[in-house]
C-alpha cells in the first residue's frame, strides 16, 4: 500500500481533505506525532498540509492506518483510490 500512496501522491495532494478531523484521526492513531501535526497545520494551504501528511507515511502500518483514517473521516472514496490503483502505473 505504501508503494500506491508514493505513486499517488501528487493527485492525492489533489483531493484529501486534512482539515476536518483527519489529522485528529491521525494523531489519535499515532501516524502523526504532536510535533508533526503542528508542522503539517502551518502549512497555508489544503496541497501542502496533505503533501506534509503524505510525506511522514513511510511504512506499511503507518499507509494502512492512513487509509482507516480516511474512511473514518468520510473519505472511503480516497481509500478506494489508493486501493483500486495497487499495482497500475501512473
């Protein structure tokens, strides 16, 4: 899943929505550190907080917690995305 979420990245960049609830969801999970979540909540906007957040996903717990963050935070069509893309080139 790791490799989906590195080949996606930039139209991921693209569509995640950061802002209500899902870097909550990641802190709460341990995916974000406190640190990071301060970090990735400076960023001006919505393509560089979800490049930050992108960005610190560097292991297969960390892409798989992700994805249960986004379905839990309304956006199992994004977890779908990364899903349904395992093993296409982009």
């Amino acid at each position: 899943m790791l490799a989906n979420v590195v080949k996606l990245k930039s139209r991921l960049a693209d569509i995640v929505e950061p802002d209500f609830g899902l870097l909550g969801q990641l802190l709460s999970m341990e995916v974000l550190t406190p640190d990071q979540t301060v970090d990735v909540r400076s960023e001006r906007t919505v393509f560089g907080r979800n490049e930050a957040v992108l960005n610190v996903l560097t292991s297969e717990d960390q892409c798989r917690k992700f994805l249960k963050a986004l379905e839990r935070t309304g956006q199992e069509h994004v977890a779908n995305f990364i899903r349904q893309n395992e093993g296409q080139k982009h």
